[in-house]
C-alpha cells in the first residue's frame, strides 16, 4: 500500500508542477499581450511560419520516398533488361565463355610428308599431307550436331557467320590466318562431343592416315568472344503484322 500511495504523491506533484507551469505561461502570456501586442503577433506569425515549414518538410519526404520507390522500379526494369541483353550476346557468340568440352587438335602429317618425299619423290604430293579447311569445317559441323553450345578455332570464336576456308595452304577462320596445329575447342557435354568426335567421318579418316589427331576433355574451357563484325546486306526486320516497317 505504501508503494500505491507513494506514487500517487509523485503523479500528483508533477500534475500540480504541470497546472502551474501551465497558469504561469498563460499569465506571462497575458501579461506580455498587455505589455506589447506587438510582439505576441511576430510570435504567432513565427509559430504559423514554422507549421507552414513543418508541412513542407513532410511534403518533401513524401516526394522523396515516392522518386525513391520509382527509382526502385525503374532500377529492376533496368537490371531486366540488361539480363536480357547478356542473353542475347551469349547467344551470339559476343561475350568470352567458359565451361566443360573437349578440344580436338589437328596437325599436319610431316612424319608422312617426309618418309612418303623420301621414298618415292616423282609420286609425293604435299596437299596430301596437311589439314586442309574442310577437315576443320566438318568437324565444327559435328560438334554443332552433337550440342556444342560454343565452339572456337585457335582463339577464333565460331558465329553464325564465320568462314572456314583456305587461300592457298592457308586456313582462314573468320579471315584470320591460322597455322598448325589447330585446336577446335567446343564447350558442351563432354560425352556427347567426345562420341561425335571419334564416329565421326573426318576424324577417322586423318587418324587412318597417320595425322596426329587427338580428342582431349577439359573440365573448364575459357573460350574468347568474337570480335568481327557481322554481314547484313539483304536481311530485313519485319513488324508484328509481318510487313516491313
């Protein structure tokens, strides 16, 4: 009981310190209207200009939470769309990629070359001897059947419009030149690549003849993007209705 009784004292003093702080800012207010009316109405003007301030404060934070949420948004959008866009470059063969595959190596035969000049030099012929551009295209053609997902020739990334052919004895790959040996690298399942690789025509035969060729499976392939430039003369884009725009 005592504790019950001690704090109704205290809750009554501090009421009664309230009232009469209370009372004495009213009669210092009245007291200071008596004396100079003046200066009561710069005080009300102040304390209307500082609620005038205060709205506006609340008003600003409301834009700014609002610039905030849209910003937000417009953030996602942005995020989308350039997820979006990295999809499509990947796509396209125009950002550098890695991943597991295999890299089949192909070399001209000089062992060949040289026992078959040796032996028998009014019947040699060198082009029988060296890889020629079809021997990589081929291969490139089964590796793409056999679900390579990106596939590159001695750092030459591998696009729908690459060229693989030959100027001479020369092998031209996206009109860079290339030298032996080559090394057809293609990222994918590594199994179904391997199998494509060793049934495939081309392979067996350059094996037959004593090429040295082999097929090597890697865990991680780093293959680089294609730098070229893309041939669109005679494409067109067509709009929704299927007309040119």
């Amino acid at each position: 009981m005592r504790k019950v009784y001690f704090s109704l004292l205290l809750i009554s003093l501090f009421s009664g310190l309230l009232v009469a702080w209370q009372w004495r800012s009213h009669q210092a207010t009245a007291a200071l209207e008596k004396q100079d009316p003046a200066l009561i109405d710069i005080i009300h003007s102040l304390e209307q200009e500082d609620a005038s301030l205060e709205n506006t404060i609340a008003n600003l934070r409301g834009q700014i939470d609002a610039l905030q949420k849209a910003r937000s948004k417009g953030e996602d959008r942005l995020t989308a769309i350039q997820q979006e866009i990295d999809a499509l470059k990947l796509a396209a063969g125009l950002i550098s990629v890695t991943g597991p595959g295999i890299v089949v190596t192909l070399d001209d035969n000089s062992a060949g070359a040289q026992a078959a000049k040796n032996s028998s030099p009014a019947t040699y012929k060198p082009e029988d001897y060296i890889i020629h551009d079809k021997n990589i295209l081929y291969l490139v053609n089964e590796l793409r059947s056999a679900g390579a997902e990106a596939i590159a020739v001695n750092g030459q990334r591998i696009v729908t419009n690459s060229d693989i052919r030959c100027v001479g004895t020369v092998i031209l790959v996206n009109s860079t030149r290339l030298a032996p040996p080559y090394e057809i690298q293609a990222v994918g399942n590594p199994d179904a690549l391997e199998a494509a690789v060793l049934k495939s025509v081309d392979f067996n035969f350059l094996k037959s003849r004593d090429f040295p060729v082999k097929v090597t499976r890697s865990p991680a392939l780093s293959l680089p993007a294609y730098n070229g430039s893309f041939s669109q003369e005679h494409v067109r884009l067509v709009n929704k209705e299927g007309e040119q725009p």
